[in-house]
C-alpha cells in the first residue's frame, strides 16, 4: 500500500474514530447533563407535594391550637358544657376545615367523645377499632412531653391514610392543669389528592411502600423514569410511629430529556460534517507540502543505498521536520565513514580494560577446553604453569576445583544464567578464597571468572567478631548473649549455670565520677569476670551496668562458689584498685533440662538478683555516700577546719537574716558539701598552681551540675541539690550556672557566698597568701551589689567587727 492511500485511511480512521468519540462523549457528557436536570426539576416537584402534605398537618396544627386551647372544649371534657357538641361540632365545622375526625379524651387517655364525620352524607360514625388503637393510653399520640406539644403524624387505616394531630386541652389562660387531648384527623383520599395537586400542578398518587425501592428514613427520596416520556419521583411518608407506611409517587412529563436528545443530535451531525471537511483539507494540505517532498527524499535515499557510497549527501530544502530528518540522514552517512575506526578503537579499549581488571579471565567451549585466557597480575591467582589454549580445565586446575569448574559450566548451559560458587587454594603454600563465576556467552562458549577475595573474607569475619563483642569490656554483647542462649541445649546429665551481676548505684557512680572513671570500673569489674570465671563461660556485658555469664556443666555448689569469688574480688578492686566502695549485686540459677528451658533459668537468676538488690539499695547507696565524703575530705584543698569555719561564721549570719529549723540544717550540709561535685573532676585541675584557663574555668564550673546530680541521688543531701546548684550565682546575675539574680538566688546561697569568700581571704591557698581581715572586708565591700548581695555583707562586717 503507498503512503498516500496509507494516509487516506488514516485521515478516514482519525474522521470516524472522531466521529464515535463525540457520539459516546456527547451521549455521556451532554445527555447526562439533561438527565440531571430533569432529576432535580423531578426533586423539586416531590419537594413541592412533600411541603403540599406538611402544609395540611399544619393547618390541623393550627386548628388545634384554637380548639384544644379554648374554654368550652376544657369544661366539656370536665362534663360541665353539655351543649359544647350541639353548637360546635357541626357538619359546617368538618366541611370548612375538611376534617374526617375529631375525639376529645380525659386526662387517663379514656375517649370522652369521638366520632367520623362523612362528607359525602354529612353524617358522623364511631371511628374504627384500628383507629381506636391509636387512641390507647400511654399511646404516641397521647404522649406530650409539654402542655404546649403538638404530636402530628401519619395513620394507615384500611380504607385511606389519616393525617393527624394532637394536642394537650388547656383553658384559654394556660392556668389550670391539662385536662386530656384533643385529637383531629383528615383523610389523604383520593378527593383531597386532587385538591393537592390541583393546588401545586402536579400528579400526585399514594402508593403501598415497597422495600424493593430502597426507600428509607435516612434516604427517603428516590427518583426514577418509568418510560420515555414520565419520570416519576417516590418520597417515603412514615407513620406517626416512625415506621415506613406509604408512597407519595408524583409523576413529571420527560420534556427536558426529549430536549436533550434533540440537541445532542444535531450537535452530532454539525460534528460529524465539520469532521469530515476538516478531513478533506487536512488530506490536500499533507500531499502538497509532506507527501511529495517525502517521495522525493525518499528516492534520494535508495539512490545512495544502491550506489553504497557513503560520502553521498541528500539534498532537500525547507525549515520543516523533512528538511530536519533529510540533515539527520546526512549525519548518519557522515557517522558511517568513521565507524570502522570507532569499531578497531573500541577493541583496542576493550583489550585495555581487560588487561587492567585484577581477575583471571577463561574463555571455554561445553567441554571445558580453554579457547583463550587472560592471567591476573595478583599472587593468588597467578597463571598456572599448564594454562595454554587447547588445554582441559582437568589439566590445568587441581581435580576437586577442576571438576566443580565443570559442574558449573554445565549447569550455566542448562540454565542459561551465570553460575557462582566458592573454592579454597593453595597458591605459594598459603590457602587463598577464590571466587568463580561462569557465565554463557554463546551457546557454545562461556566466560569463567576468577577472584581472589582472601582479605575480604578476612574483614568481614573481623566486623562479625567485633559485631559481638562490648566495645568498652571486649566482653561478648547482649546480641551475642542472646544468641548463645539461643542457641544452647541442656539436658538432665548437663546441669547450666546462669549469673547474672549488677553494678550498685550505677547512675550516682556516674555522675560524681564522670565518664571516664566510670568506664575504668566497668572494665575493672570486666576483668575481675574475666580471672574469676571458667575459660568456657560466655561472658557478657548485656547492660550498662549488667553483666551475665553462662556456665557449662555446672552444679549449685560450683556456681555459688564463683558467685561469692566474684563478690571477693570485686570488693577487693573497689579497696586496692577504685578507691571507691561499691558493690555488686549477683543473682544465681542452676538446673538441668525443665519445660522452661533456659528461659526459666535466666528469668530465676533476674528474680534473685532484683531481691538482692532491693535488700542492698539503701546499704549501698550509704557505702557510696561515705565513699565520696571520705575523698572529698582527703583533697587537701577542702579541709576539715574549713568546713567548720564555714559553719560557725555562716551561721550567726543565717541567724541574723531569719533562718532557724530545717533551713538552718540545710545551711550546715551546704557549708560541709558545697564542693562536693569536685569529687568528679580531675585531680590534676583540682591541684592546678597556676591560674587556671578559660577552659580549665569552664570545666571546674561544672562541679555545681555534678554536685547536684549528686545531692538528688543521696537522700541524706536531697534537701539541698537546689542550693549545690545555685551557691555560685552572684548578685548581679553573673554568676553560674543559670545567670540568676538578686533575690532569685535562695539566701542560704547568698549567706554562703559571702562567708566562704571571706574564710578563703582570710586563710592560706595553694598559690596564695591570707590576706589581713581589713584587707578581706574591704574587698567583700568593693564586691557588695555585684557578687554578694549588699545587706548580707552588711551584717557580715557587724559580725566581725569591720
């Protein structure tokens, strides 16, 4: 077929797959645009008859509202107007309102009067027993939960729905109490229909409810066509119980979608004739300034690919697309004329990179005959002394490496897909990992490659070793703990031991000694596990201050015996090597084979360690308490005398400024524990002759934080962690460590400042000379409102007699 009837068919298909995409979109988009208008014109007109019906409980409403709220209708019901019914309930009163019934009951529900009125004979009846029903004490419409309540509904009786109302009868005052209900009622019959719809133009039926609509209270509306030419709409009415009872179905003439259909086919037909015209000139247009320009490119082309020159060149002119692909045609040819080059430098480079790559490269045949080679410059996988082409995998390689080679080769064959395995050699008397990968090039060729990976193998197993093991002890980590536990099987005849240890006051240790000594006692008490344990233990650092250890083949006097040489030794260290006293708090499990397995052990050994450290708690944390004191006492710079001299000029002071009782108390700890954080800095900075750094400042600085920290874990100095804090602020807000201010710093701090300022003046430091006491109160003078604040420093001087 030629290009020009190609795009004849084309231009056609385009016109006609055109055309059936209007017809479907028009159909879905215009037509269903109708179709919703027509649905909510429908909505409306059931909207109108709805409002028709709630019109006509309304005007019961309002009759009620005269009738039932009047003196005569609350006497007749009291038995005191006898002549109520003769003047009032007349056949004109049920014609002019339109009303079928009317009952008046007591205050106990009893009908009192009640009666049908016919229209057509203008005669009254007893109402029906369904209707009588309805009138029961205690029923819906009796129940007013006001004496101004109105109960207005829907009642489905045999011969036609009822409309009524209820209402509480009142004297015309609203004085008395309600006196019974009145009750009125107008029947929905096919007459009053046509008054309704005579008033709204509309047509109106009731109908029986039907379930199959999928009408209900929540969605009660529902709109459907019945033909062509009626759309009919469908509104749920409920009874006055609230249940489903009845349809109203009003029906509307389909003259919007007859529309719709009417324009949607002249819009087609206006499509279809523009679609074709557009077509036509489309076709005339492409064979003027396309299709012959490309016949003519086209026959340029076949005379160069004939003559198999390549240095020939199309010649086209233009700026279109044609003339772009005519220059692209020349590139081409121009591209061809280097292509040879291209190719033998590519080979060259090919060759390059083969030579440079650090693996031994095979090129083999199904049988595993070597058809070529390239050795690797690597000592591992240096060329073996038969590796010539023609030669056998057999002849060249070791028999168990040679036979796995072609095993792999085979299986690449069948599978199509490279093969990988792993081997171990021997290459210069050293056992080398070579990696083997054999992949089908052909289907009678294959590429094997060698690679030496010895030292990765190497390095992965250290990550493994050092993935299981505590950086900080070099004890095995919980991951590894629990794999061994993992992985552990006892039975009756292997009895397992589980210890499990806990370091006391681990966090109070912390934060008075700092990170550094608290990882050298972590990895002393690693060690003293280490010494005290059997070689086949798994010992392991499972917590920050947990250790475990698991026991192979051991009895309850075996691990009790290791369990108190733990204890010994650790309280050795903590005497020769710490200087600290701290304990460890041990819990022990021994068993054979159980239905718990190990699990049940180690949850024993937690049990046990928990109970002692609940009864070694307050023990311990009084030994670490008299530890620190005992090493603040022992740093020369904090001195027993200076304490009491602290205490006994401070407190006339705190006497002077109002502290008596449980402040005074705490003003005695602060004096004797102010520098009770120093027990966590260095010894060399403590000790320091020269004038300390910027750096040195900040660091002594943090004692105030580490005293604290201190303090809130020690009950005996919890009552003064605040003032360990803050005994370093100055008046003028430039103290530390939160810049507090005049009287924002607690007056113990205050009174503390000043005194030990002033016993440090007045007494020998390293590096410094006491000055004389005129000397020292002058200087608290100079300092009073910037670092002390100005009264205290005051009574201070009345003190010491400046």
């Amino acid at each position: 077929m030629t290009l020009r009837k190609k795009t004849l068919l084309v231009i056609c298909l385009i016109v006609v797959s055109f055309s059936l995409v209007l017809v479907l979109s028009a159909n879905q988009i215009l037509l269903s645009g109708f179709l919703l208008v027509e649905n909510r014109e429908s909505e409306k007109n059931l909207q109108r008859a709805m409002n028709a019906i709630k019109a006509e409980e309304a005007s019961l409403a309002a009759f009620l509202e005269d009738w039932a709220v009047w003196d005569d209708t609350y006497q007749f019901v009291a038995g005191a107007n006898a002549d109520y019914l003769k003047k009032n309930l007349t056949a004109s009163t049920f014609l002019t309102q339109r009303l079928q019934l009317m009952a008046f009951l007591d205050p106990a529900g009893r009908i009192v009067h009640a009666v049908l009125f016919d229209p057509a004979t203008k005669t009254t009846r007893n109402i029906p027993a369904a209707l009588e029903s309805a009138l029961k004490p205690g029923s819906i419409l009796l129940s007013h939960s006001t004496a101004d309540s109105t109960v207005q509904g829907l009642i489905n009786l045999p011969e036609a729905p009822l409309l009524v109302a209820s209402r509480p009868i009142l004297d015309s005052e609203h004085k008395q109490a309600p006196r019974g209900s009145m009750v009125i009622g107008r029947f929905l019959h096919s007459a009053e229909l046509a008054r309704i719809a005579n008033i709204t133009h509309l047509s109106l039926a009731l109908v029986p409810y039907d379930a199959a609509l999928g009408l209900t209270v929540e969605k009660p509306v529902r709109i459907e066509p019945v033909s062509e030419e009626i759309i009919a709409g469908y509104a749920l009415l409920s009874d006055i119980r609230g249940n489903p009872a009845l349809l109203l179905r009003v029906e509307s003439p389909r003259s919007i979608y007859s529309q719709g259909k009417r324009t949607v086919q002249y819009f087609l037909y206006l499509l279809l004739a523009f679609g074709v015209l557009i077509g036509l000139v489309n076709l005339l247009l492409l064979k003027r300034t396309v299709l012959s320009r490309l016949f003519h490119l086209g026959g340029q082309v076949t005379q160069i690919g004939r003559s198999n020159n390549p240095s020939l060149r199309v010649q086209l002119s233009g700026n279109d697309e044609l003339s772009s692909l005519a220059k692209s045609i020349n590139r081409m040819l121009a591209a061809l004329e280097t292509v040879q080059n291209e190719l033998t430098d590519s080979e060259a480079a090919t060759r390059a990179l083969l030579d440079g790559m650090p693996d031994s490269l095979l090129r083999l045949d199904r049988s595993g005959i070597i058809l070529d080679f390239k050795s690797s410059p690597q000592r591992s996988t240096a060329t073996p002394a038969r590796l010539l082409p023609g030669n056998s995998l057999a002849e060249v390689y070791p028999a168990a490496f040679a036979e796995q080679m072609l095993a792999a080769l085979a299986q690449a064959f069948v599978t199509n897909h490279a093969q990988c395995f792993e081997q171990e050699l021997a290459v210069n008397n050293q056992r080398t990992r070579q990696e083997v990968r054999i992949s089908p090039i052909s289907e009678t060729e294959a590429i094997a490659v060698l690679r030496d990976f010895t030292e990765r193998r190497q390095l992965e197993q250290s990550l493994q070793f050092f993935h299981l093991r505590d950086p900080l002890t070099g004890l095995a980590n919980r991951m590894c703990w629990e794999e061994k536990l993992a992985a552990l099987s006892f039975s009756a005849e292997t009895p397992v031991g589980i210890i499990l240890c806990e370091i006391d006051e681990m966090r109070l240790i912390y934060d008075s000694l700092g990170q550094e000594q608290t990882n050298q006692l972590l990895t002393a008490t690693a060690n003293v596990l280490r010494s005290v344990l059997p070689l086949n233990a798994t010992v392991a650092r499972i917590g920050l201050d947990r250790f475990a250890a698991l026991l192979s083949d051991m009895n309850e006097p075996a691990v009790l015996r290791l369990a108190q040489k733990i204890r010994q030794e650790v309280e050795q260290l903590a005497t020769d090597q710490v200087h600290l006293h701290f304990g460890l708090s041990l819990g022990c499990a021994w068993g054979n084979h159980s239905a718990g397995g190990v699990q049940e052990l180690l949850g024993l050994a937690q049990t046990r360690l928990h109970r002692e450290k609940l009864g070694r708690s307050q023990a311990a944390r009084r030994a670490l308490f008299q530890s620190l004191q005992a090493t603040l006492e022992n740093r020369d710079f904090v001195m027993h005398q200076h304490a009491e001299r602290l205490w006994a000029l401070g407190r006339a002071v705190a006497k002077e400024a109002g502290l008596s009782g449980k402040r005074l108390r705490d003003f005695k700890l602060l004096t004797q524990f102010h520098d009770i954080g120093k027990v966590g800095l260095p010894a060399d900075l403590l000790f320091k002759q020269e004038r300390l750094s910027t750096e040195d400042m900040s660091q002594m600085k943090l004692h105030v934080e580490i005293g604290y920290r201190i303090a809130q874990s020690i009950p005996e100095l919890s009552s003064i962690a605040d003032l360990l804090l803050k005994h370093h602020e100055w008046w003028n807000g430039q103290g530390y460590p939160l810049g507090l201010s005049g009287e924002a710093i607690p007056l113990e701090c205050r009174i503390f400042a000043i005194v030990d300022a002033y016993d440090a003046m007045t007494n020998d430091r390293p590096g410094r000379k006491a000055l004389a006491k005129k000397e020292a109160a002058a200087e608290l003078r100079r300092c009073a409102g910037s670092q002390f604040d100005p009264e205290l420093v005051q009574e201070l001087l009345l003190i010491i007699g400046e």
